[in-house]
C-alpha cells in the first residue's frame, strides 16, 4: 500500500482524485489538502508536512490557475506555480518521495501548427504560461526524478470550468458568441485523474515530461456546440475571431498536444473527448 498526497485537492483534478480514491479499490492511502490546509510555498511547512506524513507520492494540483487576472497579480501567479513548486519538488526529494506536477499547454505560443510534443520549445504568452513555465524548470531541477504532466482546456463536474459556465449562459441567453480560431483538446479532469492514478499503479517510475490531454481536437466554438448540443438547449452560438473578443491575457491559437509518449511508455488509452464530455454533461443535468 502506498501513502499519497494530494495538494491543491479542491480543484478540479484534485477533487476527481478524491472521488476516484472512494470509488476505486488502489489499496492505497490518501490525504487531501486544499490551499486553506497546505501552503507549498512555505518550505518549513512543507517538510514538516512530510516529515509526519512519510508519503510514497505526492499529486502537486496546487496552481494559480486565474489565467486573466494572472496579468495583473504576477506575483502570485509565480509565488505558488514557480516558487511553490519548486520547493514541493525540493522536499519531495528530500524525503524520497516521488512527485507527479501538473503543467499546461500554456507554456506554448501556439505559433506550431501540428501536436506538440514535450520537447517543443515553450514560449508562454502570458502569465500565467510563463509562471507554469517556471514552475516546470524549477521542479525538475529539484527533483530530476519527478513527473509533469502538461495538460489542457480541462473541465470537471467540479469547480469552474468553460462546460458549466457555457451551461449557465445558454440558460440565460438566446445566443452566444464564442471564439473558433484556437484549437486543442478538452480534457476531462476525471480522465487526467485515473490516469495518473494508473502510472502510479505500474510498476516502473519513468520520469520526465508528458503530454494528457483527451483525443481528438476541437475549437471552442466546436466544444460550446457539443455542449450546448448535449445538454438538449437550444441557444444560438455563434463563431467568432479571437481578436473580437479581447482579453488580457493572450490565448495560444494552437494548442493540441501529442500524446504518443504517455500512450507508449505508459500502455495508456485515452478517451475521446466527445465521449467523456457525454459523461460530464451527464453529471451537470
């Protein structure tokens, strides 16, 4: 049996590794802290933290996730994605303890128009890409044994996500408009979770950078539709530039990630996007 630590356990990937843990029989033990419960950006707390806990692995899905306002808080965005990272991966290592760190494909410019693979040159557009950046730099210099997972357009039944804030409007509006010229994947967070439950379960650790994102590709506009579509409303939504819908944090046009290595070195299978969405869609109606 393995002990296992969950942080930022509130958000949308933590809370479905919760849900997993009940339901699933790992054998394992779990503890979940939320922000309130954990400050990753405190090394003393943290290795007191795992001093007691003696844990075998640790799930870092503690992030500064508020894209927008990350332009004008960048010092937050940096002290828990960079900072805090860095130090979980420090202390980790300090007490053999093998860590899993969820990255973003936010780290990209999206000027590459085919999957990106983990060893393409990051060139993050904002804050929050750059803090993530970091954080990703700083974690495997700490901790070379350690694990990242580069993820995308993740949605959950938990926490705020776009397939409940595209529910929430197509109640409230006759119709909708929403961006078409950025592409990627959605990713079920629940997907994510069971994966990295999965790699934990094998065998043999292989560290390094991987790419988890759900199949398939989409836009938003294709994923408001599909939404929209399997929810059983009828709102109008409308394709539209991004550049008629700015923002202050600029958003990669491309961002569908190849998943080749985490299917190969892994022995994983995916699921396609639109299936897990019927599986979200079903919890959220």
């Amino acid at each position: 049996m393995s002990k296992i630590l969950v942080t930022g356990a509130t958000g949308q990937v933590g809370s479905e590794l919760n849900f997993l843990s009940l339901i699933q029989k790992h054998g394992n033990e779990f503890h979940f802290l939320g922000h309130k419960d954990a400050d990753i950006t405190d090394a003393a707390s943290v290795s007191h933290l795992l001093s007691k806990g003696r844990y075998d692995f640790i799930i870092n899905c503690a992030a500064y996730t508020a894209v927008d306002k990350a332009e004008s808080e960048r010092e937050e965005a940096f002290k828990v994605n960079a900072e805090g990272a860095g130090i979980l991966a420090g202390v980790a290592r300090t007490h053999n303890c093998k860590l899993v760190h969820i990255s973003t494909d936010f780290i990209f410019d999206g000027s590459i128009s085919r999957p990106l693979l983990e060893d393409d040159k990051a060139n993050p557009l904002g804050v929050y890409g750059a803090s993530k950046w970091d954080g990703e730099k700083r974690v495997l210099s700490a901790d070379p044994d350690a694990l990242v997972i580069r993820t995308s357009w993740v949605y959950s039944s938990y926490g705020n996500n776009f397939v409940k804030t595209i529910l929430r409007l197509c109640r409230e509006r006759e119709s909708l408009n929403i961006i078409y010229d950025q592409v990627g994947s959605p990713t079920y967070a629940r997907d994510l979770a069971a994966a990295i439950l999965n790699l934990i379960a094998q065998e043999e650790w292989k560290a390094g950078v991987y790419n988890y994102s759900n199949e398939g590709v989409a836009s938003w506009y294709d994923f408001a539709i599909a939404i929209r579509d399997m929810a059983g409303l009828k709102t109008k939504i409308n394709p539209i530039e991004t550049s008629q819908y700015p923002t202050p944090a600029i958003r990669p046009k491309y961002s569908l990630l190849n998943k080749r290595k985490i299917k190969e070195t892994y022995k994983l299978e995916i699921p396609y996007w639109r299936e897990s969405l019927v599986d979200c869609i079903k919890l959220l109606t």
